[in-house]
C-alpha cells in the first residue's frame, strides 16, 4: 500500500470478522485504491488487536474519514416517534436479550424514513481503535443500504454464518432481519421464504448480495441460477 497517497479526501474502512479484518482506502467516488486482509482471532484481549492494526498502520494513507463497519447481528430498526437516546439501550435488549454486557450501543437517524437504527457492538474493539484513530466513526454494514431510497429491493449481506436481509417493497422497508446459514441452498430459501411471507414476486425485485471474494466463489453460482436478477458486490 502506498503511502503517498495523501492530500486526497480518501475514506478508510475497518471491517472486523470472526476471522480477521480487512481495511480499504476508497476515494472519493468510492472507488477501492487499497486494501489489506489480516488474519486476526479476536478473544477479547484489545492488546492483540492494537498491535495487529499497528503493524498494518505506517502503510496506510492519511485519510480524511476513519469507519469503523460493523458486522453485529445485535440491532433494530424503529420509529422515530418511539425514540429516546436514553432508552436505547433499553429498545435493543427487547429484541437482542443476549447481547454481552460489554456492548457498547449506537443510533444512526434515518429521516427518509422516519425510523432509527440501533446496534451494539464491543466497547473494547470500539475504544481500541478510537486510541489509534481519534476520529474513527462508528457504523454498522446496513447503515448505507437503508440510507438510499429503493423501490423494490432486497438486500443481502453475506457473513460467516448469518445473513442479514433488508427488503424495500414500494419505497418503504417492510423487513430487517438475520438468519442463519450453512450452504448456498440456505440463502435462496430464506429469500425465497421472506417473498412468500410479505406475498410478492421476488422475480419483480431487484437482489443485491454482499459478500467477500471466497464467499461469492462458493455461492454465487446457486444463487444466480435460482434468482439469475442477483448482483453480487464486494464488501468493502
């Protein structure tokens, strides 16, 4: 990774997985310059995540943005009117009872849809990398989908054994959920499922997959033969 690339707003991106992390340097038009993948296996200790983003650190450009994305199936989607920040906490645990204490929790406002996200993630890994990027945001992988106004779209993001799914029939979001997965097979019954549910065509809805490089190789045959409309897009 070049180091020169600086005086450019570049954004940079930390994604952390079960098994590693990855960090982008996209530009401006969200265009991908650089990218690190690092094995990593996170157990709690920070001090082994601070010297892994350490190492990986003089390589990379100054960026104008630092993200921090993350991929926790600890969230929830509501109404604005329902909102208050010192319930937040409160709203999550109705739907996520499990979530580990140690959780630190967040909310991003939607205003084109009137409506509040909130997710949890680890206070250790967030304060972590706060040390090491001062500046770091916080977001969650869903955040920019749910941003955009779609009409009929669902939207899939591929983990190591979960997917999370987000449906826009008619501009509004009829469905925010997670499920868990072992084969290709799985996803396209869970899509499927979720279409005759909410009883309507999924041939009429435009699919986006998000997944990693391995994951699409061993996926994205099934699932364009079954629903051939889906697009599959590199998580970054």
């Amino acid at each position: 990774m070049n180091a020169n690339l600086v005086n450019i707003p570049y954004r940079l991106s930390i994604r952390l997985s079960p098994n590693g992390f990855s960090v982008f340097v996209c530009d401006v038009n969200e265009k991908v310059i650089a990218s690190v993948n690092q094995t990593y296996k996170h157990s709690g200790d920070t001090n082994s995540l601070k010297e892994a983003i350490l190492s990986i650190k003089p390589s990379l450009p100054d960026c104008q943005e630092v993200i921090l994305i993350c991929e926790t199936e600890f969230y929830t989607l509501i109404p604005n009117s329902f909102f208050a920040s010192d319930h937040a906490l409160d709203f999550l645990k109705l739907q996520h009872p499990d979530m580990p204490e140690t959780n630190q929790v967040f909310s991003h406002s939607f205003q084109n849809h009137d409506s509040i996200f909130i997710f949890g993630y680890d206070s250790g890994i967030v304060q972590t990398l706060t040390d090491i990027f001062p500046t770091l945001k916080i977001e969650h992988q869903l955040i920019s989908s749910i941003e955009h106004d779609h009409q009929n779209m669902i939207s899939i993001w591929i983990g190591e054994e979960r997917i999370d799914c987000l449906v826009f029939h008619k501009g509004e979001i009829k469905l925010l959920n997670h499920y868990p997965y072992q084969t290709a097979e799985d996803i396209v019954y869970h899509a499927l499922n979720i279409a005759y549910h909410l009883q309507f065509d999924i041939m009429e809805f435009e699919i986006t997959v998000y997944s990693d490089e391995a994951n699409a190789k061993n996926y994205e045959e099934i699932i364009t033969t079954y629903l051939p409309q889906s697009d599959f897009k590199t998580i970054q």
